[in-house]
C-alpha cells in the first residue's frame, strides 16, 4: 500500500523539511487526515488581545481512537496547528509501545474510576451492606 498524499498545510515559520518528517512519521503510524477532525477556538491566558480575538488554541481528534489533543502554547495557529500533530503522533507512539509491552491488555486501558469491588463503590469486597448497622 502507498503512503496516502496528505493535503498541502500551512504550518507558516515550520520548515519543510520538518513538516515532511511529522507526516512521515504520521503516514507509519497510519493516520490519514480524513482521520482527523481539527478544530480552531480562542485561546486563553497569557497573550494579550491578540488571543482574545484569534481562533489560534487549534484541537485535533483522531476519529478511529478518539485521542483528542488541545494546542494553545503559541500565537500562531499555523504553530499550533503542526505541533498538535506533532503530540497526536507522541500519544499514538506511546499508546502502542504500552500495547506491544502488555499484549492481553486492551488498548483502551482500564477506566481508573471503575471500583474494585465491581458496580457498587457502597458494596464491600465481603458483600456484607456497610449502611445498615
């Protein structure tokens, strides 16, 4: 299978060469744009009125996962824009480093919140109603 053409970006002051190696990198882990949902929103904090007026905060979610990354450390949403990539890639990376280190793990992970002791947080281990006296 050929690596996909992803569509021309303007990523502004980031040189060729290095938006070229982000989507070589991006072409061996298999995300296509068509994967990706971006969005722009304003950013916040620091950076006077120019970010209170720009849509330059840049988020990117990748459909087939569902990692979303959120951007705003520049002004620039050209910046913003080829640095979310950059993170997407690190998160996918990791994700599969941690399933190639345990493979009868999902890749999902399993949900922190979820209680030991099954459904019910109220229930102890011994099955016994701590409530009732």
């Amino acid at each position: 299978m050929a690596a996909e053409q992803h569509s021309p970006a303007n990523f502004g002051p980031i040189r060729p060469d290095k938006v070229a190696e982000l989507y070589r990198r991006l072409d061996r882990l298999g995300v296509r744009d068509r994967d990706l949902e971006e969005t722009f929103v304003r950013a916040r904090g620091h950076g006077g009125q120019k970010v209170n007026k720009t849509a330059s905060a840049v988020q990117l979610k990748h459909l087939p996962t569902g990692i979303v990354v959120k951007v705003q450390r520049e002004r620039s949403q050209a910046l913003n824009r080829f640095l979310a990539r950059r993170l997407l890639a690190d998160r996918l990376e990791a994700r599969q480093l941690a399933a190639a280190d345990d493979p009868g793990k999902s890749p999902q992970g399993d949900d922190p919140w979820k209680s030991p002791q099954g459904d019910d947080p109220w229930k102890s281990p011994q099955g016994d109603d701590p409530l009732i006296i």
